[in-house]
C-alpha cells in the first residue's frame, strides 16, 4: 500500500536529568547531524551531553512515552497542519524556524573523474557502468530518502529521465551513514549524495547541486513538495516519500512551555555563539528566525529574538 509518509523528528533534547549533582542534556540524534547539534549542546551544557539512541526519528511516541524530562523538538521541515499550533489538540505550542541545509554530491580524491566532475555534468559521469553510487538502506529514515528526491529532481532538472532508476538499481546500499563514509574514503565507492553539514564533518569533498535539486530553496518548494519516491519497507509494502525544503525548527509541545531551561537552551540555540557553530559546519542560519504559534507560550526572554510570523 501506498501512502503519504509524515517526515519523522530529526532530534529530540531532554532535559532534567542530573548526574553527580550536574544538570545533563541527553539526545536523540541521526549521525547525520551529531556533529552540529551535538557541538551546540556541550557548549551549552559544559560538555554534560549524553548521547542516546537515534530511534526517535523513527518512532516519536516510543521517546513520548520513554522519556520523563521536558523535550525540546528539533524537525528538519515544514509541517502541513501549521494553521493547528497553539490550539489544545496542536502537536506543537510553537515553532521557530532558525536554520537550514542543502544536499550536495560527496566524494573522494579516489572518486573516478573526480578531477574533471563538475555541477553541470555529474549526472553523465554518475552513469557510468565503473562509477559505484552509494545509499543507505534504511527508508523508514527521511536523512536516507532525501538523496532519493534530489536524484528524482535531478532527473528532470537536466533532462535524464533514467537517472533516478540507473543510479537506484545499481546502487551499493549500506547499513548506516558511516558505514558509507568509510567506503567512499577508501575507495570501494566513489560518490554519494548528503547534506552539505554531513560532508564537510566527515571532511569529504563534494559539489553543490543546483537550487531546484538541493531541496534547499523556498522558491522551489512546490516542485520539491509534488516529488516523490515510493521505497521498500521492511515488511515487503511501498511507502510513498514526498519531498520538502530542508528547514530546521524548534518545536515546543503546550506541557513543556513553561520550562525555563528549554527557554535557556533556544536562547542559547538563536546565539550568535551556535550561528558560528553552524554556519561552520555547513549548515545556512537565518538571522531573523521566524516564530509561528501562539506568543502567550513564548518565554518573554525569546520574543525579542525572532520574528512573528503568524500560524
């Protein structure tokens, strides 16, 4: 059965743990995104981080029933029932929008043509029978889908309808992000498609896609939104994934809006401390954050530090 599949959490920070009478920030977190996030996390907290399983982009509730500590939510794109936030049956008190990301194509020196591949011809070399493209093989994950829809936007954006199914079909899957990252390294592969955060903190080369392929861009997010991809699940079904811009938020549930140390961590998070962090990281930091739900749930020490933008 097909169906229209809600973009998991990216990362969820607990807090109010103590450990030897020290407050302790834990995470879930995609190694995708550990570098960042974590980084941001030890600076604020003195290095009291502990890092958790990464289950929670897979299945929230299991974190919502687990977990006893406040919860601040980290998603990775827009939602569709914005209109809901602040309302008794919201998801969500409220969102600040204050980040954002783009797919780019990683590699390495041994990458073949990697000294002659460019933007405007990766995807005829990516073709070729001796090129070896990489993907991880677990689509319940949307940081593991969303090379398939630069690749589906790729296919139209230059004019290469085989592209997506080439590169699909004859792919070298993997168990996991670093397991890929250590075989392009050494050669056993030689390109694959991430987030421009992930290349640069495993130290890999890589090339920017254009806009309307690096999921990226506001101006293209209707054609990343009518993109899709139908993918294998693990008990044998097709599930459809739609595409969306890469647009990090902070997302703050009714019961948890009134914690002061959630309201010390966004504070810290809007920093221009962690803006250096990220931008340095590769990640695109927006410097007027946009907030939408309702006010009377924002801590009045965040409200000079974004910008309304309604429901």
């Amino acid at each position: 059965m097909r169906s229209k599949f809600v973009m998991p959490l990216t990362i969820i920070f607990l807090f109010g743990s103590v450990l030897n009478g020290l407050a302790v920030v834990k995470m879930y977190v995609p190694e995708v995104f550990r570098g960042a996030f974590a980084e941001i996390a030890k600076e604020y907290s003195g290095g009291r981080v502990e890092i958790l399983s990464d289950e929670c982009s897979v299945n929230r509730d299991m974190v919502n029933k687990k977990e006893t500590e406040s919860k601040l939510f980290l998603l990775s794109e827009r939602l569709d029932n914005e209109h809901m936030l602040g309302k008794d049956n919201a998801e969500y008190s409220y969102l600040i929008s204050f980040a954002s990301s783009q797919m780019v194509l990683a590699y390495a020196n041994k990458s073949k043509f990697s000294s002659i591949i460019n933007q405007e011809n990766w995807p005829y070399y990516l073709r070729k029978k001796e090129v070896s493209f990489g993907l991880v093989n677990n689509f319940n994950r949307i940081c593991n889908v969303r090379p398939l829809l630069a690749l589906k936007l790729a296919a139209y954006n230059y004019s290469q309808p085989g592209l997506y199914d080439t590169l699909y079909n004859h792919s070298v899957k993997f168990e996991s992000f670093d397991s890929m990252v250590s075989s392009l390294k050494n050669g056993e592969i030689d390109y694959f498609i991430t987030y421009k955060s992930s290349a640069i903190e495993n130290g890999l080369k890589y090339i920017e896609l254009p806009n309307m392929v690096s999921l990226s861009d506001d101006c293209f997010r209707e054609k990343y939104r009518k993109t899709y991809v139908d993918l294998p699940q693990s008990d044998g079904s097709l599930k459809r994934f739609y595409g969306d811009c890469i647009s990090f938020m902070l997302a703050v549930k009714k019961d948890d809006s009134k914690s002061q140390e959630i309201a010390d961590f966004i504070r810290f998070v809007l920093s221009d401390n962690s803006k250096a962090v990220l931008e340095k990281r590769g990640f695109n930091v927006s410097y007027s954050p946009e907030f939408r739900g309702r006010l009377q749930y924002l801590d009045g020490s965040l409200r000079g530090l974004v910008m309304y933008a309604g429901f």
